[in-house]
C-alpha cells in the first residue's frame, strides 16, 4: 500500500510538470478573466455559464440533455482550457469535463460501482483533479479524467460531504455529516487521512457542522459551519482548529467560502428560503474580528450560495431566487466587486432560468 501510494504521488509530480510544459495552449490567462457558474433549472438539470472577459457576458455551455435530471453541485476551472463540475440527483451523480474551454463538456467515466451523487471538485492542473461523493467515496484522477481511482480513507468514515479543497498535497473535506468532527484531512496526497474537530460553541445546539473549506496554503485553512455563522481557521495544518470569528452575521447557514490569505475570508450566507441572503468579509486585524456584512440594494431577492476571490478586494458571488417569488426576475443573480464590497455589480447572463450554486474562476483562490 505505501509503495503504491509513493508511485501515486511520483506519477502526479511527473503529470503536473506534463501539464505546464509542452502544450500549444500554454499562455497563461490574464486573472479575472475565465471563469464558470454551475447552477440548475427547475427540472434539476445542471447548466453551465461560462464568461472569458471577467463577466462582461455570461453564456451557456454544453449539452445538458447528457445530464437530464442531475442538479450542478460544483465547478473548478484551472485555465481557460480546463475545467471540471459535479452533479447529481437523488439516485446517482457524474463528473462533467471540458479540455477545451467549454466548446465541448463531456461526461466522464466512474470508478465500477460508483453511482452516488457527485458533490464536490477540485482540479489542480489539467492531468490532476479531486472529487468526493455525498457520501464520501473520495476520487482522484491523474490523466485528465481518462481514468478515476477511488482512494480508500480506512479508518476514517465521511458522512454526508458538502465542499471539498485541495492545493498541493492537501485535500480538505467538510463533512457536514460527522458534526464537529467532520473535517476530514490529507496532508500527503491521499496516502493518510485524519479526523479534525471544530469545537462547537453551543453543545446543545442540533445540526452543527461544517459546511466548507478554502485552504490558503499547507498550515492555513478556513473553514465554515451551520446552522450559526461561525468561522474556524487552523495555523498549523489541521492539528487545531480555532474559533477566530464566531457568529458573524446571525444564525443561518454559512454555505460557501473562499480564504484569499491569512487574515481574510469572503462567505456567503443563506437566511432561509423566505430571507434572502448576505455576503460577508472577515478581516482578523490585529487580533480583532472585522465582520462586513452585505445585502446588496435591489438583489434582496436572491440567497447566495457561491464565492470565488482574488484578494480582499475582489469576489464574484452566485446565487438563487428565493422560491422564484418574483416571475420577471432572472432565477440566477451574479455579482462582482472589486473595492472590498462597497459596490456590488450584477454581470449579465444570456439565460434567465438558471439558478446557481457555485463560481470558479481561473487564478482565483476558489
């Protein structure tokens, strides 16, 4: 097992180093530039929104008839060649891949016997990706995603997984299943798992556990929690985690966040079908909590569910319609600052049904 794990990790080197040399498409994009939504219709099927000019124009991509009935759970863009999403429904899932920005998105083969919901992604470059099941049957690929190997976690079980991260040899899962004890780490690409615990604030409180992960390096990582607002971040890789922003914004769930250093977080929040949501950036300066909490004027209508940033400046931020109350409104809403949130602009989409859940955008730190 360890001498096949060693080649695991030698056969990733030698990919990773494959996809940055010796390629036509080798240019490397300017940031902030080419980026993807994954969101769904409200027949559950994924669409795929796909801008290269920073969100001037969104347009759709792809032929969701492939994945008729599988909702859009994930996205990952590496380059503007290279991205990949997860989708799923209530009986199965599939990884969906594109090699050549988007022109064709092509459904990938599982592993045998894999046939549950696809929920989270993570491509590294384009040989090398991460993706986890609801249920937490961890997947890797190291050629592009001709082939997905299931990586074993013995001893570790996953409950019911809802974000997954991954740089470098890290891979961080928030398995909202196992409560406070649900973030699930590697530190050495797959060969060792471990079980970490996020010491809920309130032991009374039901339904505690974390939602999401967005690594900033091997010892930095910020994760999120539900039903409270509370923010966990660890100094030194995974052996403890800390409480560093409890309770931001209020009870409601902390659904997606995206970690630009140290000291800064951007999440999104939703308050609950009927409430719409908030966006907010915490600071840690100088050992005090700087808590922004946004709800953007004339997007009141929408709960967000999806964050991707560059720094504490710049995010990108998806969303839905709360329970499409509003019929002449677009299902979907996303929307881009660049000053740190003091101003929000909606970026237009060529579609006006599709609610959505998650953003990636390439050099991005989500």
């Amino acid at each position: 097992m360890k001498r096949y794990a060693m080649w695991m990790l030698l056969m990733a080197v030698i990919f990773s180093l494959l996809a940055c040399s010796g390629d036509d498409n080798n240019t490397p994009t300017e940031p902030g530039k080419v980026g993807w939504a994954i969101g769904y219709r409200e027949d559950n099927t994924a669409a795929i929104l796909h801008t290269e000019n920073g969100g001037l124009i969104w347009e759709e991509q792809g032929d969701p008839s492939l994945w008729k009935g599988m909702t859009g759970n994930d996205i990952s863009a590496v380059d503007e060649w290279t991205a990949w999403a997860a989708v799923g429904s209530d009986e199965t899932g599939a990884i969906l891949h594109t090699a050549d920005g988007g022109v064709n998105w092509e459904l990938q083969r599982l592993p045998d016997g894999v046939i549950d919901v696809m929920k989270g992604i993570k491509g590294l470059s384009r040989q090398i990706a991460w993706a986890v099941t609801l249920t937490g049957i961890v997947m890797q690929t190291l050629d592009g995603g001709e082939t997905w190997t299931v990586i074993p976690h013995e001893g570790i079980t996953i409950k019911q997984v809802n974000r997954i991260d991954a740089k470098g040899e890290d891979i961080w899962i928030a398995d909202h299943g196992s409560g406070e004890k649900g973030m699930i780490h590697s530190p050495d690409f797959g060969q060792t798992w471990y079980r970490e615990t996020l010491n809920n604030p309130d032991p009374f409180e039901t339904g505690f556990g974390p939602m999401g992960v967005s690594i900033v390096d091997s010892q930095v990582a910020w994760a999120q929690t539900r039903p409270d607002a509370n923010i966990f971040r660890t100094l030194d890789g995974g052996n403890n985690w800390q409480l560093d922003a409890p309770d931001i914004s209020g009870p409601g769930d902390l659904d997606d966040i995206c970690a630009p250093d140290t000291d800064t977080v951007w999440a999104v929040q939703n308050h609950g079908g009927a409430n719409g949501g908030s966006i907010i950036r915490v600071q840690l300066v100088d050992g005090k909590v700087i808590s922004d909490i946004m709800r953007p004027k004339n997007y009141s209508a929408y709960e967000y569910e999806g964050v991707t940033c560059f720094d504490e400046n710049t995010a990108w931020v998806v969303g839905i319609q709360l329970v499409r109350a509003f019929p002449d409104l677009p299902a979907g809403v996303i929307l881009h600052t660049t000053d740190g949130g003091k101003n929000w602009t909606s970026q237009p989409m060529w579609v006006s049904d599709v609610g959505l859940w998650k953003v990636s955008f390439v050099g991005a730190h989500r």
